[in-house]
C-alpha cells in the first residue's frame, strides 16, 4: 500500500480484513443469505462500521483502494500522451500492483460481480461512475467539454473494454494475466475495432 499514508493504510487495512470476511461468508452461504450486521460480527466490527466505509452490500463487494491511484495516474499521464495511451499507462502502472499481488482477491470480487444478479445494477453504477471520472479528467486535459460527443464515446470506449476484458478473463477460467487481457482490450480501441477475417 504505498504511496498511502499511516492513517489511510490502517483504514484501508480494516477494510479489506472485512472485505475478506465478507468474503468467506459469501462463498459459504451465499451473497443474499448473509447480512451487513453478520459480516461486522465475524470481522469484529460494528455495523455502523461497515456501513461507513462501504455503504451497501454491494460495495463490499465491487470496493478496491486502487480506483483512485488509476484516476490520478491517467490525469498524470494525460499531460504527456493522447488519451488512449494515458489510459493503458495508467491501467499498466495500477495493474503492477492490483493485478499481480491482489489476484486471489481480484478473481473474488470478479466471481461475485459476474455470478450474482443482485450485484448487476451496483456493477453498472460504478461503470457509469467510471465512465464519467474519465470523461471529466480527458476533457480537463485537452479543454473541452465533458459533455462533447468524442469525449463522451472515448470515455464509454475505455469502461466498455476495460469491462469487455474482466469478463473475458473470467469466462476463461482466469487463466492469463489480467494486465495483458486488459491491455489487449484496450489495444483494439487503438486499432480501430477492425476485425480481420480469420485464417481457415
């Protein structure tokens, strides 16, 4: 957890301990068949604790420390490189990290996001979210308008792959790298979507 503060790693550490609880219960008894106040007793915590530092069932779930280090690596990269090629830094830098140390709770959370329909709607939120964090910083970058219809598809382009590649991940039994998946995703923005016939 560097680059992180004494106070926000002790935050950050709680949370992910109830995190891994939640976790745990989950996997036993199913994401519906367990409550907030049942997570804050095995994690030894109070529900009110939990609630603050995730706010709904959902996040407990989808929460990771890293979305904000990958926002504030994508604005740093958006000052030397077009937006496309910020974003596979940023991805790149975050996923040294996120996608190598944190791959048994990734492949988790992932399980649980893409298994469980009543997670579906929270997912899409924070796809949204995403989408329009993105779109504000690469119009703040280049000076226009968040709203602008190129910054408005790059921004739903990016989430979209990012997304595309999570699941493609999944589906095959996690068995590549996530950094490579990901990047591959983001690649074929770069290319231009261009889908070559395949060689029979």
């Amino acid at each position: 957890m560097g680059g992180f503060g004494l106070r926000e790693r002790k935050r950050i550490a709680a949370m992910r301990h109830v995190q891994e609880t939640a976790f745990d219960l989950f996997e036993r008894d199913g994401f519906d068949g367990v409550t907030i106040e049942q997570v804050a007793e095995a994690a030894e915590v109070s529900p009110s604790s939990v609630y603050r530092y995730f706010g709904t069932k959902e996040q407990l779930v989808l929460w990771d420390e890293y979305d904000p280090t990958a926002f504030r690596l994508f604005a740093e990269a958006l000052e030397r490189h077009p937006p496309l090629e910020a974003m596979r830094e940023a991805v790149a830098a975050v996923g040294g990290t996120f996608f190598g140390a944190d791959r048994p709770r990734i492949e988790r959370m992932v399980r649980f996001a893409y298994e469980q329909p009543s997670i579906k709607a929270a997912v899409l939120q924070q796809l949204e979210e995403a989408a329009e964090a993105i779109a504000g910083l690469t119009a703040q970058a280049q000076g226009r308008d968040p709203l602008d219809l190129e910054v408005q598809v790059f921004a739903r382009a990016v989430v979209s792959a990012i997304d595309t590649g999570l699941r493609h991940w999944y589906r095959h039994g996690f068995r590549a790298e996530l950094a490579d998946v990901i990047d591959a995703s983001l690649a074929l923005l770069a290319d231009g979507l261009e889908l070559p016939p395949l060689d029979r």
